[in-house]
RNA sequence: GGAAGGGUGGCUGAGUGGUUAAAGGCACCUGACUCGAAAUCAGGAGUAGGGGCAACCCUACCGUGGGUUCAAAUCCCACCCCUUCCGCCA
C-alpha cells in the first residue's frame, strides 16, 4: 500500500510512476484523492459533534453527582439526538474509509528510479552471466526423457492421484529433491547468515492480503475447506509461496530498531492455481501446481534495503555456482515487475534439454509497500515508529533447478553427474539405471 | 467436539455505567543526589486519525463486531483467540 500523504502531496510523481507499469493503475488515483477528502470532510464534522457530545456528557454526569437530576435530564434531552447524528455520519466515514482503502489495496506499488522502462519480458535489461551454454558431444536428453529412463518421477501416476501439473518423484528423484533442499537451507543457514523457520502451510486471508496477493489475485490460489461445510471454504488458503506466511511473522508488531535486519530462510511446498497459465497440462516440471521452494525473506531499515536486495541475488546465484550451472541474471523492467515490488531481479538458469533459460529466482525489495499493508513498524532512535523494507527472494525454485540440474550434468551413458557440493547429502556421485 | 477459566498499555495487574488514557508494580527516558554506580527523590513517556504556521487542540482505541444509554473497559448479544481438564487423533 502506498502512503496515502504521498498520493495527496506528490501526486503527479505517483502518477507518473504508476504509468510506468503501463495497466493504467494511474488511473485510480483521482478516484482515490477523491474519497480520502470526502473521508477527512466528515470526519471532521463527526468529531466535532462527538466532542460535543463528550463535554455535555460529562456536564451531566456532574450535575447528577450533586443530584441536580432536574438539570440533567434537560441536558439528556438536549444531546439525545446529538446520537443519532453522529451514528449517521460514523456509517458515511466508514464508507468513505472503506471505499478508500479498498482503491489502495488495488493500487500497485511504485517502481523505484533505477528500474529501466520497459513494457515485457523483452524490455528486461541483462545485469550479468555466470558460466556459459554447456556444449555436448551428444545430443541432451531433456529432463522428461532423463527422469523416464532414470525413473525419477512418475508423471502419469502423479496426474492419477491428482491431475496434470502434478508430480510424484520416485526413488532416486525423490532423494535428489529431499537433498536440495536441505543443501539449500544448509547454505544459506551457515554461509549466508539467514535463520530458518518453518511456516504453515495454510494461511488466512490477511496474511495474503498483507504481502499483496489478495485483492487483485485471489483467482490464483488455492482455498481450503474444513470438513464438508462449504462455509468454511476460503477461511484458509495455500500458501504459494513461503513469503506469504514468513513475510507475516512480525505483521501488526512494532519492532525494536535494535532486531533488524531480520533474515529468514524458509522451506516449503508451494501451491498455485496458474488459472489461464500456458504450460499446464503439458509433461514435465517447468509449471506444475505444486513445487517446492526455498524462500529468502528480509526486513530491513529504509536505508539499507537496496544493499540488502544486492546481496540476497549473490545469495541464491550461490546455490547455482556451487551446482556448476550456467545463469544469467536479469532486471525487470517496470512493466514486467510483480505487484508489490519496487526493485526485482530474476535468475534464469540455463537448461540444455530444454534449450532455455528458466526463471528459477526472483529476488524483489517491495520497500514499504508490504509492511505498510501488514502495518509492520519498528521503533527508529529517535523513537519515531517507521515501516521497515521487506524484501523476499527464492533461494531458489526447486523444481526448475531439478530440471537444470539434470539436463546440464546427464552423461552420454544417460546417467547424471551429481555436484561435489551436493554429494554429501544425496550419498552418491551419480544417479544411473 | 464437551466443560471450566481467561483476554486491559512494552510486561504485570487493579478497575462492574460518569474528570479512567485507565491505579499500583516492573522495565524505559530525563533531571537531582553521587567521584561513578546502586538505592532514593522529582518529572516524562502509548497507538492511530483529523485540524492548526506553531505552542497546541479534537477524536478513536481496554480480543473483534454489533446493541442498550446523554454517557460503556464496565451492561446485553454474536464471534475470535488463549489456558486447563475430558474426548478424538498424526
């Protein structure tokens, strides 16, 4: 959510920046200015009319304490409608109020002035390369093929139990997926000073609504239902990803300056709908419904968000250097940034079955755009209350680096070469038939 | 799911209709005393919104949402959460 004092002050900036996203949110702007002052003109009013109220209630309180009652209920008689009024004009602010933040939770936040203008993916400007396209002395089977033969997941059975975009690893697949994971956190835990959590995996609709999932996709996810009453569908949702409970640890608290930065590292399944999604329902691991995911989450003071965001991309590009995988690192430009971002950068990773590169990081600072929405604050020096930046970033996506990782290490033989890295978790060095 | 108890400020804990933003204690900040500290004494300090150039003023907030009343932390209703016991259960 962005301030509303910065809308009503500057706001041709946030104009002018909206529209940089090029979906016209701008847009929403007059509409919004436009109930924030009916808003503030009735408040007003109400207020004055309640302490009015307030000061005659007292009055009579007092007369009654010297048993004037005579006086008193001349007074009663003169402030009884005075009730209604205000019941009138608290239902028309609350509106207004409503009306108000309902526009502000769809509003998108603002792109910071290092992001280049752009309008899609094409726009996105390349920051820079790790590695280089792996060149094979035969032709690279992709991963679909590698994990039939290797009978590392069981595509059909997985759309058996649950539907396409599903999958079931087996054996060996499974192993290899439990060892990056733990790879995963081990690194960032020990090397990368980020203490693990281990969040739920269903959350309720404030936490969704508190990093900006909810309103503007809430036809993206996943809700549960307890039991068989329909009245409890939508209490809880899946998580799509582990930002959206971690990010919400601290939500409605006032911080201590003295706890930041906080640094998480959370794994978890991620569920996501991909309504209207190209990709589901065709084989393999690219885009499925659920996946497993390491996530990066921080909360920082204002001032250090940037440098924080600069060091979470080293962070997850480690995980790709210490598994001999080729990837670039872009930027994205402010059409193609996700809703609550201000700065965003993506890790593609190379995937030779494939024949391209995979997104299999995102790394956003969403400055105070989600903490003002969760109203995250910490207590600065000076003992003012200030919203901390909070910035998420996988560290990284499992089943895409899974993909790339055997694509780029499969032999002529049609084994796999595992990591040295990794081959103290997985107990081998290579996965054959 | 059943029963009982409970949700008040950073923490603890009083408060059952009228100067209660809310006693007392702890913690915190400032000052005095001290070489310094402790102890003691004096004072200060919640969050949010609105108004004002400002000193400052107003409003709301005692789990949440309604209701009764001139007036609600206090009375009524619904819901949520926590604790303990029982049941069920990985």
């Amino acid at each position: 959510m962005l301030d509303i004092k910065l809308i009503r002050e500057k706001t041709d900036f946030v104009r002018a920046r909206l529209a940089l996203r090029g979906a016209g949110d701008e847009k929403l702007i007059e509409q919004i200015l436009q109930a924030d002052e009916q808003r503030r003109t009735i408040l007003t009013e109400a207020e004055s009319l309640k302490s009015q109220r307030n000061r005659v209630s007292k009055e009579i309180g007092a007369l009654m304490g010297q048993k004037k009652n005579e006086e008193a209920e001349a007074k009663k008689k003169e402030t009884r409608d005075l009730g209604d009024k205000i019941a009138g004009l608290d239902k028309l602010v609350n509106k207004a109020d409503a009306e108000r933040d309902a526009l502000m939770l769809r509003l998108p936040n603002l792109p910071h002035e290092s992001v280049p203008p752009g309008k899609t993916a094409e726009d996105n400007p390349e920051v820079r390369v790790h590695g280089e396209k792996i060149n094979f002395s035969f032709k690279p089977k992709s991963h679909v093929e590698l994990c039939d033969s290797l009978k590392l997941v069981d595509f059909a059975r997985a759309a058996k139990l649950s539907g396409s975009g599903f999958l079931l690893y087996t054996n060996w697949g499974a192993r290899l997926e439990r060892a990056l994971i733990q790879f995963l956190l081990d690194l960032h835990i020990t090397e990368h000073g980020y203490t693990e959590v281990s969040p739920p995996l269903m959350v309720g609709e404030q936490c969704l609504v508190g990093v900006g999932q909810f309103p503007k996709f809430k036809d993206q996810y996943y809700g549960v239902a307890e039991g068989d009453d329909a009245k409890n569908l939508g209490k809880l949702y899946l998580i799509p990803t582990a930002e959206t409970p971690v990010a919400n640890i601290h939500r409605e608290e006032i911080l201590a300056e003295k706890q930041l930065p906080i640094r998480y590292c959370a794994y978890t399944p991620c569920f996501r709908g991909e309504a209207g999604a190209a990709g589901v329902g065709t084989r393999g691991m690219i885009r499925v419904h659920q996946f497993d995911k390491v996530e990066l989450i921080k909360i920082v003071k204002p001032e250090n968000g940037y440098d924080e965001l600069e060091k979470m991309v080293l962070n997850a590009e480690k995980v790709l250097q210490l598994l001999g995988l080729h990837y670039r690192v872009i930027m994205l430009c402010t059409g193609d940034m996700g809703f609550g971002s201000a700065k965003t950068y993506d890790i593609e990773v190379w995937a030779p079955g494939q024949g391209s590169y995979l997104e299999v990081s995102s790394c956003s600072n969403c400055e105070d755009f989600q903490s003002r929405r969760m109203n995250l604050r910490f207590k600065a020096e000076s003992g003012e209350n200030k919203f901390p930046h909070i910035l998420n970033g996988s560290g990284t996506a499992l089943a895409r680096l899974f993909v790339a990782l055997i694509e780029t290490h499969q032999q002529a033989d049609g084994s796999v070469n595992i990591p040295a890295p990794l081959q103290p978790y997985l107990k081998t060095n290579c996965i054959s038939i």
